[in-house]
C-alpha cells in the first residue's frame, strides 16, 4: 500500500512523496540535498500523512574581494 508523504518545513510544503513506510519521530533523513530530523507525523486521511520537519540551515558563502588592482581606467 501506498502513502503519500507531505513533508513541512514551518508550514512550507518541502516534497511530497508516495512511499511506502511512513517516516518516524526523530529518523535523520535528507530533503533536496538538506539534512533534516522528522519532528512530527500527522495523519490527515486514510493514506495521506503531514511530517514535520527541521532542515539545517543553509550557509551562503561570501563573495572573494574583488582585487582593485584591475580596476578600468
């Protein structure tokens, strides 16, 4: 049998799967190349499933400074 899985991230919608197991309280798993932790799973209907979930925070890298060497003159 199949389920589908919505996994939500502070009420954002993340993925939506068709699996076959159901994910568990606190199961690492990885989202979109994101490391998360199931927080919480939600039965909605018969077969449809809302798990919540913690991704880790993404880093944006800062930009190199520029060399002022090259400048236009």
């Amino acid at each position: 049998m199949l389920f589908a899985i919505h996994y939500l991230e502070k009420n954002t919608s993340v993925l939506s799967q068709c699996l076959q197991r159901i994910p568990q309280v606190n199961e690492d798993l990885k989202i979109k190349g994101r490391k998360g932790k199931v927080v919480d799973v939600i039965q909605i209907e018969d077969n449809k499933y809302h798990v919540h979930v913690v991704l880790e925070k993404i880093n944006k890298k800062q930009p190199l400074l520029v060399d002022d060497k090259k400048k236009k003159r």
